[in-house]
C-alpha cells in the first residue's frame, strides 16, 4: 500500500509540473504569431487590406518551438521528446541514462529584489552554467518551471551522473552572477536518477530526480543526491 501511494505522489508531481509548465510556456503573443502562420491564405483581389501582422522569421519559429523564453536551453516539451527517443534507445541496446534535476531556491526572488532585467540575466547565465558543465554535443538541458532545470545525460550511468551532479553543483558555489554593481550568489541543488535502478519510463526518471532535489533543499540545499531505489 505504501509503495502505491508513493507512486500516486511521484506521478502527481510530475504532472503536476507538467501543467504549470503547459500554461506558462507560450505566451499569447507568440500563440497569435504562430495561428498566423497556420492561417490559410484566402485573398483576392477584392479583399480588404491586411492589417499589421506579427511576423517570424525561421529562427524564430524555431526558437519558439525548441527553446526556453529566456535561457539558452530546451523548453520541457521538446527535451521530454528527445529524452523518450533515447530511453527507447537504451532499452533496445541495454545503455545507461540517467536524469539531473538542478534546483535552485529563490531564484525567482532576484526579479523582486533587483529587476525582472536581472531576473532575465540570472536565468540566461545560469542556462549557460549548466551547459558548459555538460556534454554539449550529446546531453541535454531544458527549463523544468520557475526555479528548476532538467539535464538528460545518455550512456551516463548513476555514478558517472553523480560526477556530473557535483561538478554543477560546484560551478554555481564557486561563480556568482553579476548585475550592476551587485553579485548575486545561487545555489544548486542535485537530484540524481538513472535507468534502470529507478524506472523504465521517462516520467519515472523526472519525477524521482525531482523528489531528490527536493530531499537535497530539505536539507539545506547545495548538495547532490540520489532518489532512493
């Protein structure tokens, strides 16, 4: 009975973020933009005159598609999509994966203390931190809500992964970011889970990694840890 109710909990929390992340993803600029795109040409020559149109270039379909609004990483939808092509990878080829869930407490914070411009550069420096601690050209990195980020990590197994986990947990205890005249400290919490001592599905995989950020900021936070198998 327990282990079924803490698999009602994980999945309530992953779907929970789900639908956070679904309803702060696109704003209603960018939904107007890309309807616009869809919309079937229909004019002749007795139509009336077109009004002013927002108009995207590739780049920022492409943008809008893939990216986060502001940090240089995947938005969660695209990353969820190339993390189930590589979990169906590693089970046709037995090969390690393993997911990191960074979490940072008060990260929102610094828009009300300092601006939302310094909230903009936090964000787009911390993206930047955590794809220089990762492999570029193989993992993946995507904003998972407000003040969290989610790295995909293919054939790490969990110890390499904890590697991983404290060098990034590392890099923010030993960098700040500057605004102005002011340096900002952040602190990274890790949690660690990897295929398949903890799941077969990529939901599995956030979830637990999730939980074990949230065991690390329970305990004060700058640190790493696995979810319990």
């Amino acid at each position: 009975m327990a282990q079924y109710e803490e698999a009602v909990i994980k999945d309530n929390l992953f779907h929970r973020r789900l639908s956070d992340l679904r309803n702060s993803a696109l704003t209603p600029a960018h939904l107007a933009a890309m309807a616009e795109l869809n919309r079937p040409a229909e004019r002749t020559i007795f139509s009336a005159p077109e009004e002013e149109k927002t108009l995207l270039s590739h780049d920022d379909v492409e943008r809008i598609a893939f990216f986060d609004e502001v940090a240089p990483v995947y938005n969660f939808k695209y990353w969820m999509r190339k993390l189930d092509r590589e979990m169906r990878r590693s089970k046709r080829y037995n090969r390690p994966l393993s997911v990191l869930c960074v979490a940072f407490s008060g990260l929102m914070n610094i828009g009300q203390k300092y601006s939302s411009i310094a909230l903009d550069d936090a964000l787009i420096w911390t993206g930047e931190h955590l794809l220089q601690s990762t492999r570029m050209d193989v993992d993946m990195v995507c904003r998972y809500g407000d003040e969290r980020f989610l790295i995909a990590l293919p054939e790490t197994p969990g110890s390499g992964a904890a590697i991983v986990a404290e060098r990034v947990r590392k890099s923010f205890e030993d960098n700040h970011i500057q605004y102005q005249w002011h340096k900002i400290y952040i602190q990274a919490s890790v949690g660690i889970a990897y295929f398949p001592g903890h799941g077969t599905q990529v939901q599995e995989l956030v979830a637990k990694s999730d939980l074990a950020a949230e065991l690390v900021q329970s305990r004060g936070g700058n640190g790493t840890a696995f979810c319990p198998e």
